[in-house]
C-alpha cells in the first residue's frame, strides 16, 4: 500500500530536517566550519536537497 501524499509530504520534510541537521553537526564537530557560517548552511541544503531527490525517486 502506498502512503497517501499528505504523509509522502510530511515524510520528506522530516527526512530533510533530519539530513540537514545531521549535515550540520558532522561539519561542526569535523571542525569544517562553526555555527552558522555560510559553508554551514550550504551543506544544509545541499544534503536535503539531495535527500529530497532519493525520497522522490524512490517513490516513482
């Protein structure tokens, strides 16, 4: 059974928050970058953005 659109939403939100959140404190504690640099928030969206991509073509 396939997840309605309203949970195939929310699942990819939450999947976004958490690789972006996860993209964060591995850069931080990687010494990468300090908190709230640039390079931070691109990786941020760089990594849900392509968590993002996985979640939709999984689902194609």
């Amino acid at each position: 059974m396939r997840p309605t659109p309203i949970y195939r939403l929310l699942g990819v939100i939450l999947l976004g928050f958490i690789v972006a959140l996860g993209s964060s404190y591995i850069g931080q504690m990687g010494y990468f970058y300090q908190s709230g640099q640039m390079l931070e928030w691109f990786s941020a969206i760089v990594a849900s953005g392509i968590a993002g991509a996985v979640w939709a073509a999984s689902f194609k």
